[in-house]
C-alpha cells in the first residue's frame, strides 16, 4: 500500500516545475533543488550519465558525495554494488536499495564500501535508474551516514516518481543545451528578463528563490525578513505575473 499523501502529490507537481528549468549545469542545479526539497536526510546527491559503454559514470555530486566523484570513475566505480544492476539493457529494476542488492553485513565487507564510502562516513543508499521509454539515461544516488537512519518505504516511494518524471526532464535538457548552441544562449535569459522587468528588485529575488525550491520560511531567514512580508511580495508578484499560486509561478518562469 502506498505511503503517499495528497500533499506529497500536490508537493512534487510543484518540485516538477521546478525541475524543468534547462540551465546550465543542469545535474548539479537539479541535486541542490533537490536537497533543498527534500530537506532532512537527503544532503548527499549524486546525479550520473551514461558512458560509452552504457555504464553510469560520470558523477557530479554535492556535499560528501562531491568529494567522491574523481575517484568513482577512477577506480572505484567498477565495485558499486548497483552498477550491475543499472544497466542500459536492464531498465525495470525501479528504486534500490542495498538490501535489495545484499545484506547489509556482506554489505559492509565490500570495497564499495570499506573503501570508498566510508571515507566520507557515508554508509546507506538509494540508487535510483532514470528510465524513459524503457532506455536508462541516467541515475541519481542518494546517500545518508549511519547515524541518519535508513530510508523509509515512503522516502523511496517519492524518489521513484520523482525519478520518472526527471528521467524526461534530463533528455529535454540535452535536447536544449543543442538548440542554445544553434540559436546562442542569451535567447532564453533574454525572454526571462523580459518576464521579470515589472518586478521590483526585491519581488526578482524572492521569484528567483522560489523558482530554486527555497520555501517561505527558508526565504525570509535567508533574507532576514518576516514571513508574512515574503508573503505579501509573492502575492505582489502573483499580481504582475498574471497567475494564482505558486505552482503558476514556476511553470511561466521555466517556460520563458
């Protein structure tokens, strides 16, 4: 049975919009968008393409993880215990994790482990596949140290359908760094300036935020402001943008 609410749901339409917005450095905008969504027990990311081979590799990551990606490609990348398993050829095994793979004390015993992940104390795993239309893209790796606890039936449940939809948000993503490098990348900044130009300064940094997944609260800390004035400049930009709500919001950002 699912452990899915209607929040969760109503949640991830509004993490989808925000996914949706073909930067540059799209995988690692995508892993701090997600941390921040997230939020507790989900700090340390990693997001991989595919190499010639059909293999994930090429890691970017945050925080801990960060530190790891030189070395995953360089030597230790051929002991992950999931690549085996996310392969091009092999693309319905959904959302994994170790336990899915081995116990946790053989776990402990391999050099996945010993020596590489508990170099950054890092110990559980979520491997998630990106998979559109039964081809593997890409993958994201989440990972949590001891003390941290493992994740949930419901945790893992939400990187599953946030796994799908970024499965197609990442190949749209390739499909617009090719059409920048055609037209010249000033035409989508143009477009949201455009977009932005009857906003006041203020109003352009909270719509930013916003558009980066920070939440009310995590806006008025960051810009040391009470919460009901960070409300009252999002209901000012709701006015001049031409939309109702927060999901609106994101949606006309990300489309100019």
């Amino acid at each position: 049975m699912t452990q899915i609410t209607i929040e969760d749901y109503q949640r991830l339409l509004d993490l989808c919009l925000m996914l949706d917005n073909y930067e540059d450095q799209y995988r690692l905008k995508t892993l701090k968008i997600l941390a921040g969504w997230l939020g507790s027990g989900f700090h340390h990311l990693t997001f991989l393409t595919l190499d010639n081979c059909g293999r994930l590799g090429n890691p970017v990551g945050i925080n801990k993880v960060q530190n790891l990606c030189d070395s995953y490609d360089q030597q230790y990348g051929r002991f992950d215990i999931f690549r085996n398993v996310c392969l091009s050829d092999t693309t319905d095994a959904g959302v994994l994790s170790i336990e899915d793979i081995m116990s946790l004390s053989k776990y402990e015993r391999t050099p996945y482990y010993n020596d590489f992940l508990r170099k950054e104390n890092l110990y559980y795993e979520l491997a998630a596949p990106l998979c559109w239309n039964s081809r593997l893209v890409g993958g994201l790796g989440f990972f949590r140290e001891r003390e941290e606890g493992n994740f949930t039936l419901r945790e893992k449940e939400i990187v599953s359908l946030i796994a799908r939809h970024l499965a197609l948000s990442y190949l749209n993503s390739l499909k617009f760094e090719k059409l920048k490098s055609v037209q010249g990348p000033s035409i989508k900044k143009n477009e949201k300036e455009d977009l932005f130009s009857g906003l006041t300064a203020a109003e352009r940094e909270i719509a930013i935020l916003v558009e980066h997944g920070m939440t009310n609260q995590a806006i008025a800390r960051e810009k040391n402001i009470s919460f009901h004035t960070v409300k009252a400049h999002l209901e000012h930009i709701y006015d001049k943008l031409d939309v109702h709500c927060r999901t609106e919001m994101i949606y006309r950002i990300n489309q100019k």
